[in-house]
C-alpha cells in the first residue's frame, strides 16, 4: 500500500496511530521516514510513479474467488496495541482441510527484491494486524514483484516479528520527537525521490559547513 492513500479507516482511529508504510520508509532510511510524515515532504520520481502505478489494481476494493481462495482487495488494517493503521493489497483466506481459512498477506512492491528487508517489515505488520483483528495466527504472506511477476513467500518468523516490532517502536519514538535525523550519504540514496531534498552529499562536508556557519554572522 502506498503511502499516499493510507489513511484513519475506522472511526475510532485516533491520530496517534501511524500508517504501515511508515514502517517502510523507517527501515529504509529514518531521515526519508520523518521527511515524509513529519515534515510532509513528498517528492515524486520514475520509482514512486512506478510504484504507485503497480498498486492500481490492488488498491481497488473488491472480492473473488479463484480455485477455491477467497481475496479481498484493499482491505482495512489496524491494531490497538502497535497503534498503526493502513490498507493490505490483497488478503488472500486460504481453505484448510477441518473448514477453517488462514489469512496469507500479499503486497504489491515495483521492483525486485531488495537487502533492507522494508518490505518484508511491512508485510509482517500487516500480519500482526491481521492476528489482532481476527483472532488466528498468519504464518506467512508474499510480496509480488512486478517488475518480474513473481511472488516471494515471506514467513513470519520470530526473528521478522521481532524486527517488526522494534521498527514500530522506533516509529512512534521518531514521529513523537518530531525531529529530522541528519543527513548519511549510502548508496540507496542515488534512487531515493528526496535526494535532491535531503542533500546527504553535504554530510561528507559537515567540518567545513559548521566551520563556515561559526563565522557567518561575525563582524
């Protein structure tokens, strides 16, 4: 789900509850995180059009069936406790042999997949949303890349939950400071929309910009 169209879905949401792609962008990069959702900065490139567009289809509420699964689109997400909020692309409930149906998670992602491990936070945490609200355990999801269309089988590991978890954590620490993490030149910043923005060439010149500022207004 992009970041774009999360928003409050239940009445009784309040403002302290943080949309699921923030956690996205929190694993991704914490500066891009807060430039998003505390400054309201948001700057569109091929990626985030691309991305955006890959989500069309998923973002578009609706129900089927196909060979006996159950999918709905664009299905509401929250949880009281890790106090976030979204929409999951897809929710497929899969048939069990004693009648029951087990709920599997699919998101939509633009690319392939990447190492920040992102995504896969953020399909957990639709999954301990999905736990929450229905009652049964979510052991797995997948994430459909469709620059290859393919689906990637993510399990829900105690390992993942408990990165998910922190990075929820983390979210509400970094969204309840309302302060902007300092710029840190990495290679993943060469594709990022709020490069130009967020200007992290300048933290290889901090000395000289400090040094520069001390004498500005001396006369």
């Amino acid at each position: 789900m992009s970041a774009t169209d999360e928003v409050a879905l239940d009445g009784e949401l309040d403002a302290a509850r943080l949309p699921l792609s923030a956690l996205n962008h929190l694993v991704f990069c914490e500066r891009r995180c807060a430039l998003i959702h505390i400054e309201g900065v948001f700057v569109q490139n091929a990626f985030t059009v691309e991305g955006t567009l890959a989500h069309e289809a998923a973002d578009l509420s609706g129900y089927e069936v196909r060979e006996g699964v159950r999918m709905l689109h664009a299905l509401p997400l929250w949880s009281a406790r890790l106090k976030l909020s979204g929409k999951a692309d897809i929710i497929e409930f899969r048939p069990n042999s004693d009648g029951s149906e087990t709920p599997f998670p699919v998101e939509y992602k633009r690319g392939r997949r990447n190492r920040w491990q992102n995504d896969d936070v953020q399909l957990c945490a639709q999954a301990l949303c999905l736990e929450e609200i229905l009652l049964t355990e979510v052991p797995r999801g997948a994430i459909f890349h469709v620059s290859t269309k393919r689906r990637r089988e993510v399990e829900f590991t105690r390992q993942l939950r408990d990165q998910t978890e922190a990075a929820v954590s983390r979210l509400h620490e970094l969204m309840g400071s309302r302060e902007i993490p300092p710029a840190v030149l990495m290679p993943k910043c060469e594709g990022c929309s709020l490069h130009e923005i967020c200007m992290p060439e300048l933290s290889l010149r901090s000395t000289e910009i400090e040094a520069a500022s001390a004498h500005l207004f001396r006369f």
